[in-house]
C-alpha cells in the first residue's frame, strides 16, 4: 500500500510539471476562429463548387498529396477524376453534411447523389440512380489544401449501378460421412 501511495505521488507530481507545458504546446497549435472558418470554407467549395458545378477553383497547394485507399495521388489525378465523376453522373449533386474542422484539419461528411446517364471514370452509362456516402479529411497550409485521405461507399455505388456479379448464396455445410460421427 505504501510503495502504491508513493508511486501515485509521483505521477501527480509529473502531471502537475508537465501541464504548463502542455497547455503552451496545445495553445500554439490552435488555429484561430478565422483560420477554422476560412478553412472550412475552402473545404466545402471542393463540392460546392467543384463536383457540383464543375467549377475547379479551389486553392491547393503545389505539392499536394491525396490518398485513396492504398495509393497516392496527384492534385492532376484528383482533378481528371473529379472531371471524370461529373461526365459520367452529370446531374451530380454532392451534399455537405457536416463539417469538424481543428488545427490544420477539416473533416467532411458528404452525400453524394446522380445519375449514371454518361461514361467516366471507367463507368459505362447504366442509366441508374445512385446515392451513397463518404468521408473526406483535409489538412490545410495557408489556407489551401495539401492533402487529403477520403473514404467513400465504393462498393454500395458498384452494387447501385449493377457492375457487380449477383450475389450467390453460400452452399450449406456438407455433412460428415456417419462413419465420422
């Protein structure tokens, strides 16, 4: 009990130092009220603006890295794929529907809706309707984006627009041979 009591003083001890450091650290690695809102805004124009519109304006730094799953990509790639998102579901309507922005990052919830009446991105026109979900993170510089990892319903989009074989269902179990019982 005593070697118990002696080893919490200690943590508190260290605790207790280390908090004003802490505190300084964490306080100059907040982005302002403005820098927040400035970035969020930046963010949602990425849909707004670009995917919605096909109006690609948005600042991003020369150097930006994006990240697809187990690859990378340049902002040219990201572009041509945005592009090619909008000829194949030319009434594309992304929804923004939440936003969390802290330090350098803004996550984005997004809904995106269209119908698949042209060819793009690899996808032939099936005529379909489709709606499916995802996620983006960005991280800013400056007030431009430099980089960003999004996470979308893939799946659920091929299975809308019937790209993908049917469903089998599973074959149940053999049964043993009785000798094995």
């Amino acid at each position: 009990m005593k070697t118990l009591k002696i080893l919490l003083s200690a943590v508190a001890t260290i605790v207790a130092l280390a908090a004003p450091f802490t505190c300084r650290a964490e306080s100059s690695e907040n982005a302002s009220a403005e820098t927040l809102a400035l970035n969020k805004d930046v963010t949602r124009r990425v849909y707004e603006e670009g995917l919605n519109q096909g109006r690609f304006e948005v600042p991003y730094r020369a150097d930006f890295v994006g990240h697809g799953g187990r690859n990378t990509f340049t902002h040219a790639d990201g572009m041509a794929e945005a592009r090619g998102w909008r000829e194949a579901f030319p009434d594309l309507r992304i929804t923004v529907e939440k936003q969390v922005a802290e330090n350098d990052l803004v996550a984005v919830r997004w809904t995106a809706r269209g119908t698949n009446t042209g060819t793009g991105n690899g996808i032939p026109a099936t005529g379909k309707a489709v709606e499916i979900t995802g996620t983006t993170l960005f991280r800013m510089d400056e007030g431009k984006i430099a980089e960003e990892w999004t996470c979308a319903d893939s799946l659920g989009l091929m299975r809308q627009l019937e790209l993908l074989p049917p469903r089998t269902a599973a074959a149940p179990p053999a049964k043993a041979p009785a000798a094995a019982r």
